[in-house]
C-alpha cells in the first residue's frame, strides 16, 4: 500500500519536469525570449572562417561594428528556408537605409550542393542585404557548433537527400555577442524596430 503514493509522486514530478521543457521550448522556437537582454553567459556564436556568395573570405571579423542576424538554412529547403528568408528581407526593407548598417546571414548546412554560385543564385529571389555563407564540410561544421546548430543528411527515395536542421534566426549584437532568438512571427516594422535598437 506504501508503493502507490511514491508512485504517484514520481509520476507527478515527471510530468511537471516534461511540461517545463515543453514550455521552454515553445518559447525558444517561437522567439518569446527576444525582447529580453542578452543572456548571461550563453555560449553562441564565435570565430568561423567561411566563403560568401561571391567565393571571397567570410569571417566572423567582417561583422564587427554591426548588430546581425544569423540563419543556417539550405537552398533546397521546399519552405522554412524561404520563408524565413522572405521575412528577414521585409526587415531589411524596413531599416530603409539603416539595413547597411546592420547584417543577415545564411549559412548553408549543405556545401555539397551550396556552393557559392548556387548560394548566389539563390538569394537573388531575397533582399541584397542578406549575405550567403558556405565552405568545405569541416567550415561548416564548425561554424553550426559555434552557434549550436544541429543539423542531418536525411536520405531520400531514388537517392535524393534533404536536411534536418536547427531553424532558428539568432540576433547577435556589435561585438558578435549573443542576443536571443529573434523572432520573425510579428510585422517587420515591429522587428525592423527591434533590430535598430542594437545599432
């Protein structure tokens, strides 16, 4: 008769435990956080060494002095990539002249197919204000570790692939500090706002 309650209790505290972490993560995937200050110690974001669209030298120094957001998506991606693309282009439209001022990047987690011609290509359809970023598997590696992203090869039927990645924008401040999860689910002129604070 004593094993039911502790029974109970367990499976109580388990339950609350599961409600906190889903809790927390809808709040992080849906950017709930952005409003915040940074976060104290969080450990995203830092040096990578990576190729633009253009096939030129990309590093982590070439944002210093500019508050930017951070996407790593791929070109085949059939609808967050572009989605998320599409908002983060009504933004910079939005800064009107301040966008110079500020940076967006995509990163591409898939430098099999994402070269730099390819990237190129690809943000033509997107505001010119958001640089593509690629590099040899090992670049890229590093960078998505550097910023916490996970990311798979998924295979395919008839041999074809996909990925499954982490697809998250990050705001990152003047120094390349991590800011919070920006939040692109508002109207642009509310982000653009946000964004011009950091500027």
């Amino acid at each position: 008769m004593t094993r039911r309650p502790s029974r109970l209790i367990v499976l109580a505290g388990a339950f609350t435990l599961g409600l906190a972490v889903c809790v927390g993560l809808v709040l992080l995937m849906t950017g709930r956080f952005s409003d915040a200050p940074a976060f104290q110690g969080a450990t995203v974001g830092g040096p990578f060494r990576l190729v633009d669209e253009s096939g030129q030298p990309f590093t982590d120094q070439n944002l210093r002095g500019k508050p930017f957001l951070v996407f790593f998506g791929f070109t085949h991606c059939p609808d967050v990539c572009p989605t998320a693309l599409f908002e983060v282009s009504e933004i910079m439209r939005g800064l009107g002249p301040d966008a110079k001022r500020t940076a967006a990047l995509f990163v591409s987690v898939d430098p099999e197919r994402d070269t730099p011609m390819a990237l190129k290509d690809y943000l033509s359809s997107f505001d010119s204000n958001i640089r593509g970023l690629t590099g040899d598997p090992a670049a890229v590696a590093a960078a998505a570790k550097a910023y916490r992203v996970y990311y798979k090869k998924v295979p395919l039927e008839g041999g074809d692939y996909t990925m499954d990645h982490t697809a998250l924008v990050y705001l990152m401040d003047k120094q390349g500090r991590f800011v919070a999860p920006f939040n692109l689910k508002r109207p642009p002129e509310a982000a653009a706002a946000e964004l011009r604070r950091y500027l």
